[in-house]
C-alpha cells in the first residue's frame, strides 16, 4: 500500500499509458465507488445515532462555522491536487515547493479564521460561533500539511490507497462524535470530531505515501503550477460559494435551529448525488487527461459516461422524490419531519445535479481552468439570485431554488463547457434524455398507483415508514427500468450497466475493458 513517490533522481513515477491505464481507470473507479458506498454507510450510521441525541440547534450552530471552514480548507485541496494530476511532468523539488506554499498558506489561515470568530459570532448573533470557530481552526493547517501526499497518490492512481484513507478518518469522525455525545459534550462532540477526521487523514497520507519535502528552490516551475492551482481554487471558491450561500441565508436570516433542519435535508441532497461523482472525480480527470489530444475519443469517453450517469442519478432521484420524507423519517426519527419535506423539494434536482457536476471533468481535464471559473462565476451569481428571491418562503423556498437552478443551467453549461472538445447540447441530449423522460413517467405513474393504495400518508411508525419505501420504490424502480426498455428499444442500457459493474469486480479480465470510462 505503501509508495515512494519519486525515483533517485527526483522524477515522478511514470504513469500507465494505453490498456494499463485502463485497467487503473477502472479498479480505481471500483475502489473509489466501493470506499464511497463504505463511507456512506458509516454516514448513516452516523446520523442515525447523532439525530437522536443531539438536537437541530446542535447541527446548526456547527452548520455556521463550517460554512466559512470547508471554504478555507479547500485553499490548497482544490487546485493543487488537480494541478498535480493534470501536469504532464512532476519532480520531487516542483512538490517540495508546493508543500511549503501549502504550508504557509494554512498557518496563515489558521490563524485569520480563529481572529474571526467574534466576527462570525455577531453575524450570526450567537456567541458561541467564537468559541466553536477557535477549536476548529488548527484542522486547516493539519490539512494543509497533507494535500501534495494526497495529490501523488492520486497521480500514481493510488485510488484504492487514498480511498482507503478517507474512509478511516470518517470512521475516526463518527467515532469520536458518538463517543462524546454520550459522554453529554453536545455540539462540541461534533467539533472535535471533524477535527479528529482532518488529523487522522494527514497521519495516513504521510504514512503512505514516503515521501520528506526538502527545502525549497528556484526555477523549477512553482509560478506556472501555482497560476493553474490559483485558477482551479478560484473555481472552487465560485462553485462552494454557490453550494454554501444558502446556509449563509438561513443561518442569518433565521437561527441555528431552523439551519439545523435544513441543512440535514441538504446533506442528504448532496450525500445522495456525490457518492456517485465525488468518488469518479480524480478517476475521471485522470483518464480523460490522458485523451484530451484525441477529441473523437474523449467524447466517446464522455458520452457513455454521461449515459451511466443519467441511467443511475435519474432513478435515484425520482425515487428519493418519492420517498425522501419517509427516508428521513426512518433514518433520523420523528422530530426531523420538518428536513424531510424540504428534502422532498431537493429530489427533483438530485439526477440533473449529478450530470451537471461533471462539467469541470471536461474544463480541467482539457487544461482550461479558466473557462470554468468564468462559468462557475456566472452560476454563482445566478444561482444567489434565486436564493434571494426564494427567501421570503423560509428553508423550503430555497431548496425548491436549488432543484430549479440545475435544470436551467444544464445544457448551457455543457454547451460552454464543450466548445473547445466540439460536445455541444445536441450530444449530451442524445445521451441523457431517455432517461428523464423514464424518471417523469415512471414517477408520475406511481404517484397515481401508491396514492390509491394510501402510501402516500404521513407514516405513523418507522415500521411503516419503511413498508412505504420499499413498496413505493419497487413500484418506481420497476416501472422505470420498463419505460428505459422502451424508450432504448431494447436492453442495451441495461446491458452496458450490467456490464461495468462485472468489470469493476475484482475477478474480471483486463484484456477485456472497454473505453466508457
């Protein structure tokens, strides 16, 4: 498991080309997507005992801080990490400099966030903001320490490793989140176990990748690497932005407790959605990298992506449409009812949020980093403006602006997205829209059906919250899989799907890979 990042004299590890890099691309996809099912698993463990014995003011009061903390610990992860991917060339004094910078910038943030938090805590009008915001903030620079050991990995397609990592330190986090809660710390419990998380993943990637930085030096080409991380972060910052003003708005605008509600909703929302994407990410932007000279082949790459994509996130959601209330209930228990009807609202837009956050796959993929934090401005600003406009209808307002925003935005951005690769809205249509007619016609079906057999009540027990997810979903699942059938004119997208899933299994023969990933 263990990896040395860069040979005697300092020069990366070349990566695999051609079938090798296929085989990769694919037992990392399978390593990635089965970390991920195992951290959602720990997940919903988690929130299924930490629901119950903290309360939504517990949530978010958390929920304030770590609005503005995620932003500062994204600095060196998002933009380094891909600009290590992306670089054709990479030597042990080009990472040394990019350690100390990342470093550096995570002292100095460490300490900007915890001179803050009086700030935060008149914002919000809660004093115990200031507190929280102080014990939280050394996690940035221990994250900082550890984003070029993560990056190599990733380069090395060490997805399995890295994957790996992750998992432990969610396992750390639940953890000592439910140790503590028992032990009557309340919030705090929560905040020591991010904290412990951030930690646990630097201990890790050190270990398993060996490699000291050594001191830094001139001309080795920090000021091009550097500019590109700077344009990826700057797109972060547009995209989190985006993803977080909400929070801001309720968590102003309202109080802890009503932030607590929605961003549990919220959590699931985006949890649904980036167990699916998040994963696939470095996986994605290392394969397509290495096509990004052969146009005909990174859009056949992509569109049989985006058609995996749409068979899976269009079920997904229009189920969760369907049963999110009850899922809610039986997952988190009957005083988070409220997170459960706004996350009704959020199901609409989980299968369109899906194929929508694969555009930076093909902008940073192709080396233009630029163009997608233009975009990513762009939709920041929109996406604020419908944030604002459906604030005067409280959480529920702006969840059903969420859902609405991605399907607006879809195809003029991957209309903007594939003008230099020539993958305009036709093709990603072509790809996707079978599909989302399958979701609106199996779900409006069901609507009918379950309604008649009295499914559609507000569940008295989780017994029959349950009883109605698995009736529901059965009913949904079966009539979609026919419509898709239908609509294909046969089972080819079945067969595709059937067929990546044995070539992620373990037992399957390289020779045989194909090229949909």
């Amino acid at each position: 498991m263990r990896m040395t990042p860069f040979d005697a004299r300092g020069d990366f590890h070349p990566t695999a080309e051609g079938s090798e890099l296929r085989r990769l691309t694919v037992r990392g996809g399978a390593a990635t997507i089965s970390a991920a099912a195992l951290s959602l698993a720990v997940q919903v463990v988690s929130a299924v005992i930490l629901a119950r014995l903290l309360t939504p003011a517990d949530f978010g009061l958390v929920a304030m801080v770590t609005t503005f903390y995620m932003l500062l610990m994204g600095v060196g992860a998002n933009g380094c990490n891909e600009a290590i991917i992306q670089r054709e060339k990479m030597d042990q004094f080009l990472a040394s400099n990019l350690f100390w910078i990342n470093f550096a910038v995570g002292l100095i943030l460490m300490i900007g966030f915890a001179a803050a938090g009086s700030l935060l805590a008149r914002f919000y009008r809660n004093p115990q903001v200031a507190q929280v915001v102080v014990v939280m903030s050394p996690a940035i620079l221990i994250a900082g320490v550890s984003v070029v050991h993560v990056s190599l990995l990733k380069r090395a397609m060490r997805f399995a490793t890295v994957s790996a990592n992750e998992v432990v330190g969610r396992v750390a986090n639940t953890a000592v989140a439910i140790l503590l809660t028992l032990r009557g710390w309340g919030y705090w419990a929560l905040v020591a176990g991010i904290v412990v998380q951030s930690l646990t993943i630097a201990i890790g990637a050190w270990w398993l990748c060996r490699w000291i930085p050594s001191w830094p030096r001139r001309g080795v080409g920090t000021r091009a690497i550097v500019k590109f991380a700077a344009s990826v972060y700057g797109t972060f910052n547009a995209s989190y932005f985006t993803r977080n003003f909400d929070n801001l708005l309720v968590g102003w605008k309202f109080n802890a407790v009503a932030l607590g509600y929605y961003k549990k909703a919220y959590d699931l929302f985006a949890l649904s959605a980036s167990q699916l994407t998040v994963p696939l990410n470095n996986v994605a932007l290392a394969a397509l990298s290495r096509v990004k000279d052969d146009p005909a082949r990174f859009r056949r790459h992509l569109a049989r992506s985006l058609e995996i994509i749409a068979f899976i996130g269009m079920a997904l959601g229009g189920d969760l449409t369907l049963v999110g209330k009850d899922v809610v209930r039986l997952v988190l228990g009957p005083k988070w009812m409220e997170s459960g009807r706004i996350f009704e609202l959020f199901g609409p837009g989980i299968g369109v949020m899906l194929l929508y956050s694969t555009i930076g796959w093909i902008h940073i993929s192709i080396g233009k980093p630029g163009r997608f934090f233009r975009w990513m401005l762009f939709e920041s600003a929109f996406t604020a403006l419908l944030f604002v406009l459906a604030l005067p209808w409280g959480p529920a307002g702006i969840a059903v602006a969420w859902s609405v925003s991605f399907w607006i935005l879809l195809i003029p951005a991957f209309w903007y997205a594939g003008r230099p690769i020539e993958f305009g809205a036709s093709q990603l249509m072509a790809a996707v829209w079978k599909y989302g007619v399958a979701s609106l016609t199996a779900g409006w079906v069901t609507t009918i059906a379950v309604r008649r057999l009295g499914f559609l009540a507000i569940p008295a027990s989780a017994g029959a919250a349950l009883e109605g997810i698995i009736v529901i979903s059965l009913v949904f699942l079966s009539l979609y899989l026919v419509a898709v059938i239908i609509l294909h004119r046969g089972c080819s997208p079945l067969r595709q799907f059937g067929s990546l899933l044995l070539e992620l299994a373990p037992v399957s023969r390289t020779p045989d890979l194909p090229e949909a990933i």
